[in-house]
C-alpha cells in the first residue's frame, strides 16, 4: 500500500528551518514520495522565502480563498514549488498578514492564530482539492489541534471518514501554550467542551496536549525520549497526557539526508572523502584551521559544537570543563550558533582568552556547518535533553566523533566506545554535571594520540547507516497499522 499523507509542518528545509523538524519534514516527505507515497507537504510562505530564486507557480484553483479560524478571517492563496534537490513539489500557504514577520516564530499576540490558520488551510485544501489523505501528520504545538479539528469541525465531511491522524513531538519544550480568554480562536463554538477542562479552568490552552489527546499515534523523534518523555523529569508537564495514551505513543528514531550530509559527495568541501582517505579529513582540518587562523600542530585535536545556544543544549556544563581543556591539551574548538546571551558571552570570553584556539561564530551557517562536521575531530554535545539530535548523526558519518550525554536520541544513536574490544562509536556520560562531561573530553582526548584505536573508531562511526531508508520504512508501517 501508498498511503496518501497530508504532512503539515510550520518550517521545512531549507525554505526555512529553525531546527531539526524542518529537517525531518523535508526528509521524510521526500523518502515519502520516493516509495510511492501521495505525499501532500503544507508549511506557511514565510516573506523570509525568497520568491525570486525559489520557482513557484500559484494553484489556480487555490488563489484568494477565505479560511476562517475562530471569530478571523484570512485569505490564502496556494502556490507550489518543486522540495530542493527532489522531485517533490510541495504547497505553500501564502497569509501575507500573518507570514511576513521578521522571524518565523514570534511572541505577538496573534502566534497562535497563525498555525491554526496553517492548519485549517492544510486541511481545507484537501477538501477543495477533492482528496481524502489516509494520513494527516502534525507536528509540534504549530499543528498539533489538526486531529480534534478533523474529529470535530470537519467530521461531517465523508472524504475525512477513514483519514488516521499521527503528531510528531520534535520537542516537548515548545507547547505554544495561550490564553483561555482566546477559546474561541480554536473554533470548536460547541465543541469546546472538547478543550482541556482543567487546563481552560487554569486560564490557559496549550496546543501540544491537544494533539497528545486526541492523534491516532503519537511519535517522537527517538525510543529513548519516548520512554523519557512519559515521566516528570523529561515531559515537561505532558507526560500524564502522554501516559493517558499508552501503546499510541512511540519512538522513531530521525534519519539522516545522506544527499545532503555525506563527506563523499558534500559540495561544501573543496574535497570530498570517505572512511578510506582520512587523509583528506586531516587536510581539511589544516586547512579550516589556517582559514579561521588558528594554531595547527600534528598533533592538535580540533572540538566542534554546532547549537541553538538554549539551556536544552546543556552548554553551562562547558562553563568550568571546557576552559581547562583548552588551556591543558594540544586543542582548537570552534563553535556555530546564536541565543541567549550568557552562552554566547560564554563563547565570546573564550574566543579572546584563547585566540589561537577559539573560534565563535555568532548565527547561522549552513556553510560552516558542514565545515565544523567535516574538519572536526571530536563533536561536542552534552545536551540537557535531546529528542533525537541531528548533529550527532553527521558528526558519525562525518568520522568526527561524538561526545554526548546519555540522553533521548543521542542515547540511541551513539555506542559508548569500549577500550577493550575496540567497539563503539563515541563516548557517553551518564550525568548532567561537569565532572562527567570533564570525563568523556578527557578519555577522548588520552585516546586521540593513538592513531590506529583513533581510526577505527572513526570508521565505525562512518558505518553507522541512519538512513531514511530506515527510519522511514517505519513510519510507512505505522501509517499501514493505522490505516488497517
Ligand atoms: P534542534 O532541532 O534542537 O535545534 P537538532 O540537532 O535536531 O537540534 O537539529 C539542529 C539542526 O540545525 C542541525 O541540522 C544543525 O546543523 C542545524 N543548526 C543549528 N544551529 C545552526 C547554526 N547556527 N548554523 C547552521 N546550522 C545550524
């Protein structure tokens, strides 16, 4: 069986991408579509899309269409342009008065309305377009009031009638929580009976929780964080909800794009390489060592972290640890990424205490991306919580080997190496303190000189296949469970 899916997302790579969802959204939909699926992929036209390079046709029939969410009304119109290096084309909801802000998530007043009015348009284009999707798949809070939309407002419509529902939970620290007084905007009228009572009561509505109440399957993004996120320390204030669900929660593990993320054929390198020419590893390292001017030995270790600096990434466990490192060993450490100002000032101190070893570079770089993955020895990333992790599953395939903290997908992704018997593929600390993190750069760094123990270990991090292959096949059995 194809399944016929509607996939909603709030951002899909590289339209636009915050973080690991749209990744997923872009990577999925087009494993989707490679195997046969109808795979119909919604996100909003961001002004932030630049409409003179990305080729888009508007959908005749979809032009100047009202949509009403609650007491608003908007008008969309659909466009369609062709997914990035595939053959996907996906359908973009254009709501000028809501998608052309500075960022694509905001704290105004009006956030809430603008992923209800996505996913009433995503839904209502099914309808209009005369298809009944086996499969709505949500994602995050932004989506995640599609299946008791479905249940409720659109029951009456028979083409929804066998359509199953499944959320994806990228992240249980975004519930997109808003105000009671704003009941109205979900647009129930009646069936708000059918909203949280006690949460409603409480003056609030969160979104999240609604998707967790009412989808056929809940999935997240790893098995690990699917158990963790069950219990108090890692839900967040859902995990009652998530229990309430039992067997519909469940854990699937996040592919990788290897079109876009394998050294033999990435295009941001001068030169490509594989598990056979580590050689071309190392000259890269020399050479992005050079180009950021730092210190280049033989013998020099370079650390790389690419993060949204937010308490999640567990970045103040580099605080104490990381200093001592660098003023202690033969290393380099460069860093990508933006947010909240202590971690970044963090960074900042660093790069001038340490010039010739510290580079932080402030934002966004898909480019340096691919660089700090490629040229890295080590990847550091000591996450808080982590529901599955991208970087990680690069940095394996990159040979530039992890240190993570045992935790959600980063638990199931990286094999602790073990001294004796040569296996594994990275080192994994239990707790979240320094001395455990102080630990693993440690043990990394005393094996780094031995250069055979070194690249076997390298090697079998290059192995590890995390394909979409894989994990899609996956979600093409849940939807085939759900459809049955
Ligand atoms: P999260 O979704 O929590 O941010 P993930 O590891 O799942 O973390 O995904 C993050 C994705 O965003 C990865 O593809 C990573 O390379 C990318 N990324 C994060 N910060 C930056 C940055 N500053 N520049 C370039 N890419 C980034």
């Amino acid at each position: 069986m194809s399944p016929a899916v509607c996939f909603i997302a709030s951002e899909v790579a590289p339209l636009a991408k915050s973080g690991g969802l749209a990744d997923v959204a872009a990577a999925l939909c087009k494993y989707l579509h490679g195997s046969g699926a109808d795979v119909r992929l919604f996100m909003p036209f961001y002004s932030s899309i630049d409409r003179t390079s990305l080729e888009h046709y508007p959908v005749g029939f979809l032009q100047d269409v009202p949509v009403g969410v609650g007491p608003h009304s908007y008008r969309y119109s659909v466009y369609t342009a062709r997914l990035p290096e595939s053959s996907l084309f996906l359908y973009l909801i254009d709501i000028p008065v809501l998608y052309s802000r500075p960022t694509l998530y905001t704290n105004d007043p009006d956030e809430h309305l603008r992923f209800l009015a996505l996913t009433r348009a995503a839904i209502e284009c099914c309808q209009r377009m005369g298809w009944s999707p086996d499969i709505v798949h949500c994602n995050d809070w932004h989506t995640a009031f599609a299946p008791l939309l479905l249940r409720y407002l659109y029951g009456w419509d028979r083409r929804f009638a066998h359509t199953r529902t499944v959320l994806t939970i990228h992240n249980i620290g975004y519930q997109g929580v808003f105000s009671a007084a704003q009941a109205a905007d979900v647009g129930l009228g009646p069936g708000s009976t059918l909203l949280h009572q006690d949460d409603l009561r409480a003056g609030r509505i969160n979104p999240l929780k609604h998707g967790i109440m009412y989808a056929d399957a809940i999935t997240t993004v790893s098995p690990t964080y699917a158990r963790e996120i069950c219990g108090s320390e890692y839900g967040m204030g859902l995990e009652g909800a998530l229990r309430q669900r039992g067997e519909a929660v469940l854990g699937i593990l996040n592919g990788v794009d290897y079109e876009l993320w394998d050294p033999r054929t990435d295009p941001y390198l001068p030169r490509t390489y594989g598990p056979d020419e580590l050689d071309v590893k190392a000259d890269l390292k020399r050479e992005f060592l050079t180009r950021l001017r730092l210190r280049s030995g033989p013998g020099t270790a370079l650390l790389g972290l690419i993060a949204r600096m937010t308490p999640q990434k567990g970045l103040d466990l580099l605080f104490d640890s990381l200093p001592e490192v660098l003023e202690t060993r033969d290393v380099c450490f460069v860093a990508l990424g933006n947010g909240e100002a202590r971690y970044e000032q963090f960074f900042e101190n660093l790069q001038r205490r340490f010039p010739a070893q510290v580079v932080f570079h402030r934002g966004y770089s898909e480019d340096l991306s691919h660089w700090i993955e490629a040229a890295s020895d080590v990847f550091v990333m000591p996450s808080r919580y982590e529901p599955c992790g991208l970087n990680q599953l690069y940095s394996l395939r990159y040979g530039t080997v992890p240190i993570v903290r045992r935790t959600g997908g980063l638990a199931d992704s990286v094999t602790p190496y073990n001294p004796v018997t040569g296996d594994g593929t990275g080192f994994v600390f239990n707790d979240f303190d320094t001395p455990a993190l102080a630990w693993a750069m440690r043990t990394a760094l005393d094996l780094y000189p031995d250069r055979e123990a070194w690249e076997r270990l390298v090697r079998n991090g290059m192995a590890q296949d995390f394909s979409w292959q894989r994990q899609g096949e996956l979600y093409i059995r849940l939807y085939e469970r759900l459809s049955a």
